[in-house]
C-alpha cells in the first residue's frame, strides 16, 4: 500500500546574478530553515534527503545541510542536469509513497559562472556528444556555439519553418514572462519588456535573440514532502498533494527532428503518463510553471504538454490563453526567463511557486482560485519530470 505524498513546506532565496551571490552553502541553509520554518517542522523530523546540484565537487549537499544540523540520516547527492532539483523531489516522493520515510527534504542549489553553459571534462566522453552529432546531421548549415544555442536555436527555425509561426511569438513569450516577473521579488529580472526589445536584441544564435534567452542565475530552494500519517499526527493543515508524477528519458524518436532534440518527445510522454494516473484533463490545469531556458522551449512546451494542439502554440500566445485572464497561467514567477537558471535550484523553485498560488500566498501575481498546478522541468542529456499538483 502507498501512501499520499504531500509538500508540506517550501521556501527559496532569490536568484542573484554570479559574483552577487553567497556561497552556496549559505543560499541552501537559508533555503532549508525556511521550508522547515514553513511546514511548522524540526530538522530532527527530517528522516531523509536529497541534495540537488550539477556545478560542485561530490558531497556539497553534506556540506549545505551540516549548516543546518548533523542528525547522522541519510543524505544523497543527485545531479540530473538542468533537471536535478524536480529528480531529488522525484525521490523524495518515491521515499515517502513507498512507506521508506515519512518526512523527506529535498533542496537544491547552483553557484553559475557568467555566459552560455560550457562543459568542464574535456579528457572524457561528453554526455553530449551524441547529441553534438545528431544536431551535426539534422542542421550542416548552422555554425558552431554553445550546445543549448545550437540545439534551442534549431528547433526555433524549425518549429517556424514547419508550422508556418511568425517568429514574433517567441519575442511575444519572453514579454509575457518579463511582465509577471514585475510581482516577483525572488526573479532576477522585474523589469517589463516591449516586444520590439526582445526582437531587436542581439542575435546570439540564428533563431535566437539575447531576451529569448535565460540568464544563469545563482540560487537555492528547498521542498518538504510528508506522509499522511505523519501530517495527521503532526496536525499540518495547509497540504499541497503531489497527485501525480513522471520522469522520462530519451528513446530513439529523440533523433527524429530538432523539435525531438531538445525533449519535446520526452515532455510529452510524461505529461501523458501524469494525466492518466492523475485521472484529468489538460483543461482541468490552472496555473503551469515550464522550463523556459529559451522562450521557443516553452512554445514547443506547451503543445508537448498538450496545453493546446501541434502547431497551435501561435494561437494559444495570440489569444493570450497563456497568462492570467486566458485558459491557463504559465510561468507566473516569470520562469527561468526572468529569474534565471541556477540548475539545482530550478525545479524546487518551480515547486515552491505553484504551492504558493495553490495556497493562495503568491501576492500579486497570484492566480486567483488556482486548485490544480502543473510542473515541467527538463534536462538535456537527458531527463525530464512532470508533477501535478492538487490543494489538499
């Protein structure tokens, strides 16, 4: 028999630019004491956790905790790329549905370094490499750069070129996110901005300009998940369930196309998965968080997700049906677009900003009556975890 697992307490600092930032240690204690000062909780009760992290030696997640206490429980260090914080909070969820433990911590963290991700094992195979081969053999016209500028930029001029999209609709992506990050405190950037910036910007990448783009960021958040039981006996009322969640890796289909490159396959069996199991429909969504690394990801996103039919992104970003007044809300943090991508870090903050609207303390940018929450997080490499979320 499984048991319901429930968040129970979250917190995050907010996202500084690198060389702004405290030590990472310092960012993750702050992260933690929150959440366990959120859920009403000591760290004794703690009986596990999960330490989420990709730029840093192998026990940073020991180190960041010991600032909290040392309670002698089980800690492990989970680096799943751009998707390591949603996989420690996959964990933690198995630990508690599985009955292994009934209060679990996951927390992540990222110190970034400045400019476009660059990889730092040149003696050894790349876990991209065959994703530098593929992209080789679908795009022999396209120059070299960064591999998210590559593979991201590619998929942009191909989701235009197949759908026949007005490639204003990424400009019109990034506008979207920069105006909800203005009711952020925690996002890097909360400035608005005009679509004629986004697509005026810099050319960093053919298909990409600088604004659609994601900035590294420097960060921590940390999510508390519960048994039943253990939210009974403890009397925590303010429950969000995780009533659902999935986690994919590639499958030959990823070599298909630059759309399938950049995990648009992936997402959407996930996404198919979690809606089965959680017995609902795509329209029963009220409020999405997605992983934005560049705005045309978050427009292949959100027909991956099935927030609307293939080819119908440009329509669903016409209509505004994807921000607040229209059929969903996606990114009201202002996604990783404005906050910025500390990888560790990502997919908890992500959580922690849907149990806020959930609960209804998201201020200003809160969505008003939101009962159902959708996550999306996605590492290439390659991994990608979608959770819904219900108010209990």
């Amino acid at each position: 028999m499984t048991s319901q697992a429930n968040v129970i307490g979250v917190s995050m600092v907010k996202f500084e630019k690198p060389g702004r930032n405290e030590p990472y240690e310092i960012m993750a204690s702050k992260a933690i004491t929150g959440a366990l000062r959120d859920a009403g909780i000591e760290y004794s009760d703690v009986q596990q956790v999960y330490a989420s992290y990709v730029y840093g030696d192998s026990t940073c997640g020991q180190t960041a905790l010991y600032q909290v206490g040392m309670t002698g429980i089980p800690i492990i260090n989970v680096n799943n790329n751009c998707s390591s914080g949603s996989t420690a909070l996959y964990m933690a969820r198995q630990a508690v549905e599985s009955g292994t433990a009934d209060c679990v911590l996951a927390f992540g963290f990222e110190e970034m370094q400045p400019g476009a991700l660059g990889e730092h094992w040149s003696d050894r195979t790349s876990p991209f490499q065959w994703i530098y081969n593929r992209f080789e053999q679908l795009n022999p016209e396209l120059p070299e750069g960064p591999v998210a500028l590559k593979v991201f930029g590619a998929a942009a001029i191909e989701y235009i070129e197949k759908y026949g999209a007005n490639p204003n609709i990424f400009g019109k992506v990034a506008v979207k996110s920069r105006n909800h990050a203005v009711n952020n405190p925690y996002s890097l950037f909360t400035k608005g901005l005009e679509l004629d910036d986004v697509m005026n910007s810099p050319v960093i990448y053919p298909g990409l300009t600088r604004y659609m783009a994601c900035p590294p960021t420097c960060g921590a958040a940390a999510v508390i998940v519960c048994s039943e039981s253990y939210a009974k006996k403890h009397n925590i009322k303010d429950i969000v369930k995780i009533i659902a969640q999935s986690m994919t890796t590639d499958t030959p289909d990823t070599h298909e196309d630059n759309l399938h490159l950049v995990g648009r396959s992936m997402t959407a069996r996930a996404a198919k998965l979690v809606y089965e199991k959680a017995g609902i429909n795509p329209e029963d969504v009220d409020v999405v968080e997605l992983h934005d690394c560049f705005t045309p990801n978050e427009v292949i996103t959100y027909e991956a997700l099935a927030l609307c039919g293939e080819g119908e992104a440009e329509k669903l970003i016409n209509d505004k049906d994807n921000t607040y007044g229209g059929k969903y809300v996606v990114n009201p943090s202002g996604g990783l677009m404005s906050k910025g991508h500390p990888l560790g870090a990502t997919g908890l903050a992500q959580c922690t900003e849907l149990v806020w609207h959930l609960r209804g303390t998201a201020g200003n940018r809160q969505v008003e009556g939101a009962r159902t929450a959708l996550q999306h997080n996605l590492g290439l490499g390659g991994a990608c975890v979608v959770t819904l979320y219900q108010k209990a």
